[in-house]
C-alpha cells in the first residue's frame, strides 16, 4: 500500500518540531556538567589554600577572627564603670558596700601612654571618720556620706597578649563630701555650739590597675577595674571593684 503524501509532511513537521528541544536538552545537560566541574574545581582550590595557610602557621584558619587583622584604635575615648565602694579605716574599721560610678574621657597620647578626666561617686555607708561621728556623740554624727570624686589620671598600657591590656594608673583631684563629718580638731578644742564641720572639699590621691579586652566589637574594650583614694585631711581610705567598657572615636 503506498504512503500517503500527507503522513510523509506530518512526519517531517514533527521531526522539525522535536529537534530544537533536543537540542535544549543537550546544552542543559553540557551547563549541568560544567557547573558541577567548576564547583569542584573551587572547592579543590579553596582546601589546598587551607592546607598551604596550616604549612605556614599551624594555628592559622582561613576566616578566624584575628587581632592581626585589626588596627588598634588611639585617640578620644570615653570609659565608664560600674560596681561598688568600701572604706577601709574609720571607727568601724570598714564600711558597708555601696554602689560606685564613674565616667572617664581621655586621649592616647600614644600606644602606651594616656591620660584622662574622671567624675566618679561612691557612698560611705556607717562607718564614721572620728568618735564625734558615732551616733548619739557630741558631734555631728555623720556616719555615713556622699564622696565625689573629680581627678586628672594617667595611664600606661602592657599588652602581655595580643587582646588583653594592663593598665595602671595614677591620678589626684578633689572631692566633695556631703554632708561634711565633723572636724575632730574644732569639736575637740571648742565644741559644736558652733559649726563644726570640716570642710566638705578636699584633695585626694589615687592608684589602681585596669584589666582590659579588646572585643570583636569594633572600638570597644571591656574589662574589670580596682582603683584605691585616699581624702587628704578627713584620711579616708576607700577602694573600688567595678566593670569597665571603654569607646575610642575613631
């Protein structure tokens, strides 16, 4: 039986039809198969990268944050703490704990040395300077007070690790008593029919270490601070734990 004109046009229309998609198929498959080589191509190139980075340094990882990586930051810089106060001394010998602030800004002078201005506050809670403080005393009975502490410091910086800084530091201001305990010398000689107070301003000197780490957050050091302040005149002794946070402006 012969074949239809007709079937031999479909046939060749269906032929025209299907070859482009193969052809679509062909080159997916080809994109397929490239992707997959230059996949494994990176991922070759990247593990010997990390075994070339171990053979150097032992230590080394691609993408570990290191110190090495980061610029020490100098310049202005504001720090506050915050913890407690004690005194030490006094009738009672020491006085309770109290809550102890401080706010610091300053400037390094270079990568060791800074200097800075500090408004720190801290309460004396019942332990009275002299026995005309004790309660029911001929005194004014002060046992408990307000000291403000205004002061110039500076500071060294050692840096035993990449991160973590030593830093002592020296200072002196003045400070501000309130209310102001009773001057021992007048009430001793005269009394206190008349005013009897010491005066509430008076010098003080101070010393003390901070523990500093550098963090991973850009500009920011934390760390823990004891600071000692002796009250020139009324000598009194007190000593401050607190936690620190330092931002330099770079």
């Amino acid at each position: 039986m012969a074949t239809s004109p007709k079937l031999y046009l479909l046939g060749a229309l269906l032929v025209g039809f299907l070859l482009p998609f193969q052809a679509m198929a062909q080159d997916v498959d080809d994109d397929l198969f490239m992707e997959d080589e230059e996949e494994s191509v990176s991922l070759d190139e990247l593990q010997q990268a990390q075994a070339d980075a171990e053979a150097r340094d032992p230590n080394a990882q691609i993408g570990e944050d290191r110190l090495a990586n980061f610029e020490l930051d100098r310049g202005f810089y504001l720090s506050s703490d915050v913890g407690v106060l004690i005194s030490l001394g006094g009738i009672q010998g020491y006085s309770n704990l109290q809550p102890f602030v401080s706010v610091r800004g300053g400037y390094d002078l270079s990568d060791m040395f800074s200097v800075q201005g500090s408004v720190s506050m801290g309460y004396i809670s019942q332990n009275p300077i002299s026995e005309y403080d004790v309660p029911l005393s001929a005194g004014r009975q002060i046992a408990s007070y307000d000291m403000t502490m205004f002061a110039i410091e500076g500071l060294a910086s050692f840096r035993p690790t990449e991160r973590i800084a030593i830093e002592p530091k020296l200072g002196a201001g003045l400070t501000l008593l309130s209310p102001a305990p009773t001057d021992a010398a007048i009430a001793a000689a005269q009394g206190c029919s008349i005013d009897c107070a010491m005066s509430p301003v008076a010098p003080h000197a101070m010393a003390g270490v901070d523990i500093k780490y550098l963090t991973l957050l850009t500009d920011f050091s934390a760390g823990v601070s004891m600071t000692g302040y002796f009250v020139i005149g009324p000598n009194i002794l007190a000593v401050s734990g607190a936690f620190l946070v330092r931002y330099t402006f770079s």
